[in-house]
C-alpha cells in the first residue's frame, strides 16, 4: 500500500466514523426526547391517580 492509497482509505474510514458519530448524537437526541415525553406521562398518570384515590377517599 503506498501513501496515497493510505491516505485514501484513511479519509474513507473518518468519514464514515463520523457519519456514525453523528447518526448516534441524533439518536440520542430521540432517546432524550422520549424520555421527556414518558416521563411527563408517568407524571401527569400519577396526578390522575391521586386524585382519583383523593376523590374515592372523600366519598
């Protein structure tokens, strides 16, 4: 392998791990997001709940 194949296979390996690199940033950003919107879920379930124990109490 000379220098120029080298480098080129290099270059070629870089690109790709980047591409990689960014395509798992934007699936962390997914993640980050479904767990926000999960836990605004679990969140405003249990504000549901506890009213309805609080109301089920109150009778």
């Amino acid at each position: 392998m000379n220098l120029q194949d080298f480098e080129i296979q290099y270059r070629e390996a870089m690109a790709e791990t980047l591409n990689e690199l960014q395509t798992a940033v934007l699936l962390l950003a997914q993640v980050q997001h479904k767990i926000s919107t999960i836990g605004s879920s679990v969140q405003s379930l249990s504000e549901c709940v506890e009213e309805f124990i609080a109301d089920q109490k109150a009778e």
